[in-house]
C-alpha cells in the first residue's frame, strides 16, 4: 500500500511501478463537503459518513478531506472504524452508527471517545453500568426505526426510552436519529420518506417535554440531503455525495461534485487480429472486422465488476474505446482500432475523469445492476492508493 506520508516524488515514484491504482483526489473531497455545507445553510452540520474505509477513499484522507470542507464529525459503522480515526489524529466527534452488544466493544468506545448508537433497552442499561463501572459518563446517540426496519427503536416506543434515559445518571443522549429507507426518486418513494419525517417528529415533539437539550436530531443521508431541504434539521449524515457520487443520476449536474476516486490502469500488450478472431474466455466476443486489441492490466480481481464484461467503456485521451469479451482476473481487452496514440505502458481511466470525460460509479452500477455505493466498495487492497492533494 502507499502511505499518504510519502513525499510527493516518492509516492509518484510509487505509481510509476503500478500496473493499476486508484487515485483519490482529497480536494474533490473537500470541495464537496464545502458545496454540501453551503447548500445546508448555517443551521445544519455535516457528519461525514467515512465507513468502509470512506467508501473505498481511505478513512482517514476521507475524514481529513471533509474537515477541510467543513465537516464538523465522522459516522463510521464499527468501533474498529472509530479506533482508526482516533489513532489518526481525529478529535472531532465520532458517531459509531453500528450496534455495539458487547461490553468489552463499549468500554473501548468509550476509552477512545467514540459514540455508540443504542437501540434497545438493553443497550441502554448496558451504557448506563458500563459508563457507571467507569465513572464516566457515556453520550450516546438513539436511534429510532420510522420504516427502515433495521437498527433503531420502534419510533412509537422512542418517548419511553428517552424517558428511561432521563432517568438514568450515567448515559447521556447528545443525538436522536432516525434513518431514510428511500434512496430513490419515484414519487411513491418520496412519499414513505415524508412518512417516516412525521414518524421522527412526533417523538421529537414527545422528547420536547422531558426538557433534553442541545440534542443533534438527524435523519438525512446523501439522498436526503440532495432532493429535500425539509429533513436537514440540526445534521445530515452524508457518506455518498462527498466523494462526488450521487445516488440517482438526475443529481449529477446540479450540484458540481467532483468524483474524488478515479480507477487508472496501463496498457500492457496490443494486437492486430483479423475478423472472425474470439477474445478472452469462451469467445463471447468475436471480431467483425480486422481489429487492433489492447491487453489493460486490471480486472475483477482488483475490483472491476465481471458483470461489466462487454458493456464498459474505458477513456484514453478524450475517446471511449469499448471493453470486449469476458473480463477476467487480473486483465481485460479493449478494442483500440484506430486509436493511433495508443502504446505499451499507456495509462488509460476505467472510472472518474480524464480531460473532459467522465464515468461515474452510478454508470457502472446501472449496467451491473447494482448500486452506486457497492462500486466504490468494492475495489480490492491490491490497487494502491496514489493519494492526490494531500496535506502531508
Ligand atoms: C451509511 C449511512 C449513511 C450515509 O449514507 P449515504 O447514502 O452514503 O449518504 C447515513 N446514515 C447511516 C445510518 C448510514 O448507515
């Protein structure tokens, strides 16, 4: 892996002896932020959701990036995420977003000064020993289920488990959070996730009267966040649109993100072939005509999705020259017909920018049927980070 605390001339050194790598532009991250701050207004903070490694960017250039950009915390998913940030150098607060069950997990989280999320009763009497045994106390954020059916209290029981939190000496709620179930756009979609706002109110409005203040209350993510101004409230938790990646396409242009990871790989070998000729594994791609083929050194085995054999693109010097036949482990083909500048040692783009082109992890998502955000999850530890913009 390359460490970002590389001089400059020795990390592009680095990437001079890669055959592929994932480049992360910190400042498209951080521009990001910044354009997602100014649409919130000074009302509402931004926690950066840097889970999973920042979505494949690196935690930690992800958690620097987005402070840069006016992020004022970090949602990460595991305590072993929120230990991370720590050992970083991140003071900024810390929500973990995952259960925690276990005591031993809490303690740590609380050594560390990270925030669990409870859900249950029994996490909240487990807080409560614990930060007692400790003789700490221990803020925590609640969550609450309006529909997404995953973590969270049932939002009809929220008021009781604040209730019981008041109550209690040791545990003190700083957040209240519930979570959107919709991330797309069809207006029926849009219709549950008002649901669930009227769902988070009403325990809102039952919170008022146990006098709980200064209390984060947060709902949107990034799809929030960029269709809806009525669910900013005190926070957004944004993970996806800080990398510059929008969960549905009609997002793309409006708010100039910046793509911050782009996947680059070099041309390893070219040949001419006649028509008729069969190209990688079980010949699902025949040429038509006589066709010059580009070997590029990446394949699924680095994270390109093998659902994407024969339906991608890549990019070289502003044309889109189309990946043919079966992807496979470590390599895929290309036809460079009459691409003239094409060589060996080439590097071409096979996802993010390169001049004026771009290809963005929803497109790829849409032709693998998947998701934006299980693109950028996806690519292995075998690409090296070359790390752009950092600070270091
Ligand atoms: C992952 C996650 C987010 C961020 O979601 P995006 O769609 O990537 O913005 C926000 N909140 C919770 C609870 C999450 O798990």
């Amino acid at each position: 892996m390359l460490t970002p605390n590389l001089p400059f001339s020795l990390r592009a050194a680095t990437h001079l002896r890669q055959r592929a790598w994932v480049e992360i532009d910190r400042a498209a991250i951080s521009s990001n932020t910044w354009n997602l701050r100014r649409l919130l207004g000074p009302k509402s903070q931004l926690m950066a959701v840097v889970k999973a490694d920042g979505y494949g960017h690196g935690a930690l250039n992800a958690a620097e990036a987005a402070q840069a950009g006016g992020a004022s915390g970090y949602g990460v998913a595991t305590l072993n995420e929120g230990i991370q940030l720590r050992e970083g150098g991140i003071k900024a607060p810390v929500l973990v977003l995952g259960s925690i069950t276990q005591p031993e997990e809490l303690r740590a989280c609380q050594d560390w000064k990270l925030m669990p999320t409870v859900s249950t009763m029994r996490e909240v009497l487990l807080c409560e020993s614990l930060a007692k045994w400790n003789g700490r106390i221990m803020p925590v954020h609640i969550k609450i289920d309006t529909g997404m059916t995953r973590l969270g209290v049932n939002w009809e029981e929220g008021i009781r488990i604040v209730k019981v939190l008041k109550e209690l000496n040791f545990i003190r709620t700083v957040g209240v959070y519930t979570h959107l179930a919709i991330t797309d756009k069809s207006s029926t979609a849009k219709k549950f996730t008002q649901i669930q706002k009227q769902r988070f109110l009403a325990v809102l409005n039952g919170l008022s009267q146990y006098q709980i203040e200064s209390v984060d209350r947060h709902l949107a993510n990034s799809a929030g966040t960029l269709s809806d101004n009525n669910l900013y409230f005190d926070m957004t938790r944004v993970g996806l649109a800080i990398y510059g990646q929008v969960p549905q396409s009609s997002l793309m242009q409006v708010y100039a993100l910046r793509p911050a990871l782009h996947v680059r790989a070099r041309i390893t070998l070219i040949r001419q072939v006649p028509g008729g000729v069969g190209i990688s594994y079980n010949h699902k791609y025949v040429t038509d005509r006589k066709s010059t083929i580009a070997v590029v050194s990446i394949g699924y085995g680095d994270g390109v999705p093998r659902l994407l054999s024969g339906k991608m693109e890549i990019l070289f010097k502003g044309k889109r020259l189309p990946q043919v036949g079966s992807i496979t482990m470590d390599q895929l083909m290309v036809d460079a017909t009459n691409v003239e500048d094409l060589r060996v040692g080439s590097v071409v783009t096979l996802l993010g920018t390169s001049g004026n082109q771009q290809i963005n992890a929803f497109d790829w998502s849409q032709k693998c049927n998947t998701i934006p955000w299980e693109i950028l999850c996806g690519f292995k530890d075998r690409l090296p980070r070359l790390v752009l913009n950092s600070s270091n």
